[in-house]
C-alpha cells in the first residue's frame, strides 16, 4: 500500500459516520434500554434483568411457538433451495440461466405485495377456493387455508425461498465437475457424490441460507398479523405492539434481544452440527 | 441421455418456478378482472380499478414519496457506500473479514429490530420523523449492498491504469472522474439499482421511522386494513412491477456481473 493511497481513507468517513450515528448509537441504545424500565409512559434508566425474566415468563409459549415456526421454514426452505441449486447447477444445462433468472424476478417484486398475494390465494372467497368451487371438487369454501401456521408457513417459505437459494447457489459454482466426475467413475453412488463431495463444499452457503430464513421468520410481525390470524402468537407481533401509544419499550428492548439470542444459539448449534455431518475428507 | 433422477430433479425444478411465479401472475391477472372480488370466474377485463385509484390524491401522494425516498437513497446509499468500497478493497489485512461482518450487521437483524431501534432513537434525540428519517434508515439498510457489490468489483481492479493517469499529472479526482469511474460505472450504476429497488419495496424499517405520511408500501398497508376493494391488487402490483423493473436494468447494465 502505497502512502498516497493509505491517505485516502477519509473517503469512507461519510460512511462511517452514517454507520456510527444512525446505525451503532441506535441499537446500542436499544440495547441499553432493555435494561431499563418505563414509568408513566417514560423511560427511567435502571440496571435490571425484570424486563427479561418477564419476557421469558410471560412470553415463553409465544417464543416457543415462533421458533417452532421460524425453524421449521428454514429447515423446509434451506433443503428446497439446495435440490433446486443443485440442479441449476449439475442437471439443468442451458436452462440454467434462465432458471436463475427467474430467482431473482421472485427475490424482488415486493414484500407486503406478496403477503397480500398469499392472503387473497388462501382466503375464504380467494382465488383456491373460487377455482375449486369452480370445478366443482367443493361445493363450501375450504375454511382452513387461511389463519392458521400453515398459511404463515407456506407465505413466509414463498418470501425467503430465493433469499435461501442465492447463497448455496454462489457456493456450488465454485465446486469444480472434474472431482465429482472422478467420484463416480471410482463407483461412488449418486447420493454419496452429492453427501461426501458437495455438501461439504457448501456447508457455508447452506448455514448462511439456513441463518437468513430463521431469522427473518423468527422476527416478522407483518405475516402473522395478516395471515395467521389471532391464535398465531408469534412474537414480532407482540414487539410490534410495545411500540404503540400504550407501549412499553423497554420491554419491546428486551423482547427482540432475546430473539436475537435465541436465533444465535440456534444457527450456532446448526452451524455445528453441518460442520460435523458434512466434514471436508 | 437423461435418467429417471435427472428427471425428477429437473420436474422439481419446474414445480419450484411455478411455485415461486404463480402468486405473482394471479397479482396481474386480478388487476384487470372487472369483480370486485378477488376470485374466480374471471367475468371480464377492464381498467375501471386503474381509473379509481388514480382518482384518490392519497395515492399520489405515496407514490411521490416514495419517489423522494428512493430517488435520494439511491444517490447518497451508492456516493457513500462507493468511497467506502474504495477503501475497503485495497485493505490487505486478516481484519477484512471482521470488518464485513461488521459492514453486513444492518442486515443480519430482523427488519422489525432496525425499525424499532430507529424509532425509539429518533424519539430520543428528538429528531422528527418523516421522509428524513425514512431516508437515514434506507441508507443504513441499503449501504451493505452497495459496499459488497463496488468492494467485489475492484477486487480485481488493475490499479496500474490509475497510477499511469496520477504519474501523467492528473489529480486524484481527475484520475476518477477519467480513468476508474468509466471502468467500473455499470457496477456502480447497478449497485444504485439494487439500492433503490430494496428501498422502493420496504415496508417495515419505514412502517416505524415515517411518522405521518405514506410512502406506497405503507399506503398499501392502510388499504389492506380498510378497505377490500380491487384497487388494493393495483398498489400491489406497482410495488411488484418497480422492484422487478429496477432490478432488470441492474442486471441488464452489469450484465450478471458483480
């Protein structure tokens, strides 16, 4: 590094300072609250656990139940973007890059649109019901679609697939044809090719895919609130609330920093557990 | 030739694409059904929705903040992120992988988190919210993209042009504006795409830093919690067909590259 170059790196202050002022001091200071208490609809500093001993108490089925359901779509979506990578990349040939192009068509095309789209799709007078009745295979409208984990599950799978399939697809483009080629002419079975060879080469992209999903599912508020109707307790839409007029928001605080928690101990013993099945030999 | 698991893979390929097209298509199809139910039979097209939503003032109001919104982030998220970039790429150090993860943190929270932590601060120190509050919680989310995408492209960067240009007399900036911006401008151009196409479609950091107001997906949002007319399918879709847009053209200027 040459020192003309060295002394240019006031060029990344405006970045920093956005990142210091509008990104650090604010979550710090969220942080900090959660240790606080609020009286009166006012924050007063205080140096307490109660905040987080009430969220484990008073919160503990919700939490359970949101990251029975946050893990459960990044199992499902995790595993649907690693077949669907896979052939991208191994079996689809000149389709491929179309195939992920139409990836990064459903990556965009907005979040609330598709939420709303899987309201309409699931709803009692919606477009599976209307079709249905159509064809004439019911004759009332399925009541179940719609408000309940499934639909969450399903809207919230449909929002994070191509989130999940970016990152393992980028970690397959790199593992090279000629190995796994070699391992099937030395009479390694299909299955063994993919389980020895390359799953263990992407194990970072699939931890990644797998990070991404757990936590956008364990922390949203929008999906239960418009899909899973009102016995699905998932805990963003208990945050969500402490920030209203009535609001207490050190214990919101406290409530999203034990989600991050949970998502951390969870992806963690994940990570651990691929780092141990699928081991570079 | 291809065998029976190819062919089930590739099936499962298909029945993937459906899956992840299908919600989007009906979104289309039902913007120009004349019902003013969302369902099927499908009696018949017309652009009466079309007609009624542009009638209401509120619509474009949202429509021009969002304009403002994204407009401004995509200059200021890519002019910050760009010169950062152009330091972080030429670090050689064990610490740059630290430091992504640090640069990555907006975006490892749950949206829900950032949007609170915002709002909680910007209360604090007595900022009003509104559109300037939106812009400062777009830049903040939208900045780790634009970093990773610049940072990856002058990864390979040939600084030797560079040097050419400062040893024939050109000044930094002269040595920019001439030699290294024309090279890397469709990266740059396509970091801004994705930029403001990440910040045409939140929905939750702005839901808690706007304040009053509406940008579209916060106006979407009101219609989906009053009232159940067609128009909804609309505000939708426009959310759906600007993000889409923006990000073909970032993929069309980079050309998959980056």
């Amino acid at each position: 590094m040459t020192p003309a170059i060295r002394s240019r790196g006031w060029l990344a202050l405006p970045y920093l300072t956005v990142y210091l002022l509008v990104f650090v001091a604010p979550l710090l200071y969220f942080f900090v609250i959660s240790f606080w208490r609020v009286r009166l609809f006012r924050l007063m500093p205080d140096a307490s656990l109660a905040n987080y001993a009430k969220t484990l108490e008073a919160h503990s089925v919700s939490l359970i139940f949101t990251f029975e359901i946050a893990f459960t779509i990044a199992v499902i979506v995790t595993t649907l973007a690693f077949v669907f990578a896979y052939v991208v990349r191994f079996k689809a040939g000149r389709y491929g890059t179309p195939l992920l192009f139409v990836v990064l068509i459903a990556l965009f095309g907005g979040y609330l649109t598709k939420i709303y789209v899987w309201k309409t799709i699931l709803g009692q007078a919606g477009v599976i019901n209307s079709a249905l009745g159509l064809l004439g295979i019911v004759n009332e409208p399925i009541t179940f679609l719609l408000y309940n984990p499934v639909a969450v599950v399903i809207t919230l799978s449909h929002y994070t697939l191509p989130l999940a399939i970016l990152p393992i697809y980028g970690a397959l483009r790199s593992i090279e044809d000629m190995p796994l080629r070699a391992a099937r002419d030395l009479g390694a079975s299909r299955f063994r090719v993919v389980w020895d060879v390359v799953l263990p080469q992407c194990r970072v992209g699939i931890l990644i895919a797998f990070s991404l999903c757990l936590i956008f599912a364990a922390g949203d508020f929008v999906t239960p609130l418009l899909i899973g109707g009102p016995y699905t307790s998932m805990i963003g839409k208990l945050i969500q609330l402490q920030f209203g007029f009535h609001g207490d928001a050190a214990m919101g605080s406290a409530m999203a920093f034990t989600v991050i928690g949970i998502c951390l101990v969870v992806i963690f013993m994940v990570g651990t557990l691929i780092f141990t099945v699928f081991r570079v030999r | 030739m291809s065998d029976l698991p190819t062919i089930l893979l590739r099936l499962f390929a298909v029945v993937i694409v459906v899956f992840m097209l299908t919600p989007l298509l009906v979104l289309v199809l039902f913007c120009f059904s004349e019902r003013s139910l969302v369902t099927f039979p499908i009696t018949g097209f017309t652009l009466d929705w079309f007609e009624k939503l542009f009638e209401r003032p509120a619509f474009w109001d949202a429509l021009q903040n969002s304009l403002i919104v994204t407009g401004t982030v995509g200059v200021v998220s890519t002019l910050l992120g760009t010169s950062a970039a152009m330091v972080l790429a030429r670090i050689r150090s064990r610490y740059v992988g630290p430091i992504m993860l640090l640069i990555m943190l907006p975006i490892m929270l749950p949206p829900l988190v950032l949007g609170v932590a915002l709002l909680t601060y910007f209360s604090t120190v007595e900022v009003r919210l509104g559109l300037f509050t939106v812009i400062l919680a777009h830049i903040v989310f939208t900045q780790p993209f634009v970093i990773l995408i610049v940072q990856a492209r002058m990864i390979g960067f040939d600084y030797r042009i560079v040097h050419g240009a400062r040893d024939l007399g050109a000044s930094h900036l002269k040595a920019f504006v001439t030699v290294t911006f024309p090279i890397i401008r469709p990266t740059i151009i396509g970091a801004a795409m994705v930029a403001m196409a990440l910040s045409v479609d939140d929905f939750i950091v702005t839901f808690f830093t706007i304040g009053g107001g509406n940008t579209l997906p916060t106006f979407l949002w009101g219609m989906l919690r009053m009232d159940v007319n067609p128009t909804i399918n609309i505000v939708a879709m426009l959310i759906m067909l600007l993000t889409v847009v923006v990000s073909l053209v970032a993929l069309r200027v980079t050309r998959w590259r980056g």
